[in-house]
C-alpha cells in the first residue's frame, strides 16, 4: 500500500490538501519575524498560522477550561450534548513535542466530539525542549488519573476511555496506552493518526522529502532531538513505542498518510499491532499528507478520515 513517488514535486497530493499546504506555507513565510529561529518564535508562528483552519466546525452543547494545579497543565472540556455520553476521548495535540497547543487542535477535537457522540477532553502538556521526555507523557498519565477521579463532577463518563492524537500526540497515545495496560489499567480505544513512532529514517523519508510536503525529514530530526536531548534512546523506551510489546492494547484505528515522510513507520505499525493480536483498523487516505485533518474545512478526504475514526469510535464504544 505504500504510494510511490520519485520526483518530490507534490503531483501526488490530493488537490485540497495541495492547497492548505500552500496557504499554510505562505503564511508561515508572512508571520515568521525577524528571528523565525527561536522557540517563542515558532511557537507564535504556529499559532498565528493555524488560527483560521481552527474557526468553524461544530458548536458544542459546553465547552470549559481547567487547569490542573496538581500536574501543572490546562485541560479543556468538550461536551457535544447535555446528555450522559457513551465514554470520553482524551486527544493529544501534534507539533513535534515543541509547538502547537489544544488551541491549534481544538476544530478537531470537536469533530471528534460531534461526530463521535463522545466527550472529548484536550490537554496542553509541557512542550520541548524545556520539558523533555517522559515530563509529556507522565502528565498524560496523570492526566488520565484525574479524569477517573474526578470526572464524574464535570459531566463525563469516564468508565470508558479512549486516546487519540496525531504525529507525536499519537505518539503519546500509543506509548500511554502501552504504560497504562502494564499498569493494569488499560483504556479502551486508541486513535493514531500520522504518529511519529521511531527514529529510524525508513524510505517514505526519502520520498516524501522536501517543500511541497507538509513535514520535511529535517524537522522530524530537530523535533527528535528537542525531546530527547542527550538522553540515550535506551534510556527511553517509551519515545519509540513501535519497538515496544503491544499485546493486550486496546482496539487501534489507524489514519495513515501515505505522502508524509513518517507514512513506512504507520504501515509498519499497523503490521505490528495486528501480529501482536490488537483488534487493528487501518486506512490509508491516498493523497494526504501529514497534518491533512487540519484542512477540513476544504478537504472531503480529511472529512471522510474524521467521519471513518469517529464512527469506528461511536460503533465500538455503543457496544453492549
């Protein structure tokens, strides 16, 4: 299933998405500053940049922001309905460990809320490099702990739980699901759209390299080494969950990009979890590139792949 380019050249991206790389590019070439090079920088660059591809969408029944003073992170509340919902998705943002927010994600955390039927939780977990691994991920732990302590309070049922996220929020799903069954407390779904799962560089780093797509091979290695920074990658089993042992984690949905440089390490993932015996879903969306679900306000194929995760999420969690 791997899609097969040699030029480089972006023919092979679908039109919409073509589009919203083109605009997004533009933009980030038009807020950049004077010195693009820094983090703060960056981050307002990204903000500033994704703001629009955030407005519209779907208006929730409630929306409410926490902050969580226990584990020093902002929580944010979506409810699509006044009723009791059939569980609750906790989604992890993208943007490398380094930029982007729930604030940039927040469109698509009430897709998912609406087209899902569930309550949707977002977090802004500590980014990196001034909180490197695991500072991320042991708050989305901790995270999961206060939701099943004190969830009920704000309206959400968390007897059933799922975790999703993109690019490195899938990441972190994976790897926090992996880390909650070896606490034998497992969740009960996961949605893993376009993960950054390894730092080998397979071949779709190669051909899916360079400005007409939306993730170049050299930002994955910055990124990588903004959240690892010296540590030894033995030392961090967790930030390459894809070498991990996934038997016993829950039902996985896989929203896989086949014109993105991390589009080898999904299709391996997918082969993965089914040998290992996971109940495994995996659609490749042919000529999407990374981050493509941001562009549902123009893009059929990022609203058919919102539509395919939320009802394999709303079929699976409405079982008896």
């Amino acid at each position: 299933m791997l899609a097969n380019n040699q030029s480089g050249d972006g023919t092979d991206i679908d039109p919409d998405i073509r589009e919203f790389i083109r605009i997004t590019s533009q933009d980030y070439m038009r807020f950049a500053g004077d010195d693009p090079a820094s983090i703060a920088q960056r981050r307002l660059t990204a903000e500033k940049v994704r703001e629009p591809w955030v407005q519209g969408g779907p208006v929730m029944h409630s929306t409410q922001d926490l902050r969580l003073d226990t584990i020093g992170v902002r929580i944010r509340i979506h409810k699509n309905c006044a009723e009791r919902a059939k569980g609750t998705l906790l989604y992890i943002h993208g943007g490398g460990w380094v930029i982007f927010s729930m604030d940039t994600h927040d469109r698509l955390m009430r897709e998912y809320a609406a087209r899902s039927g569930l309550d949707v939780v977002g977090i802004d977990y500590s980014l990196s490099p001034e909180n490197r691994y695991p500072t991320a991920l042991n708050e989305i732990s901790a995270t999961i702990d206060w939701l099943k302590t004190h969830g009920e309070q704000y309206g959400l049922n968390v007897d059933r739980l799922a975790i999703g996220g993109d690019s490195v929020g899938a990441n972190m799903s994976l790897a926090t699901s992996i880390a909650m069954r070896d606490r034998g407390t497992p969740l009960d779904a996961m949605i893993l759209s376009y993960g950054a799962y390894d730092t080998e560089h397979r071949s779709s780093y190669d051909r899916f390299d360079g400005v007409n797509y939306m993730l170049t091979s050299q930002e994955m290695v910055g990124f990588w080494q903004d959240y690892l920074g010296s540590q030894p990658i033995e030392t961090a089993p967790l930030a390459r969950p894809i070498h991990a042992d996934l038997a016993g984690l829950p039902p996985a949905f896989l929203c896989i990009a086949p014109c993105d440089v991390l589009a080898d390490e999904n299709y391996a993932l997918a082969d993965k979890l089914k040998a290992a015996g996971v109940d495994t879903t995996s659609v490749v969306y042919t000529g999407a590139t990374h981050s493509f679900l941001e562009a549902v306000s123009i893009s059929c194929l990022a609203d058919q792949a919102l539509s395919d995760a939320s009802g394999w999420l709303k079929h699976l969690f409405n079982k008896v």
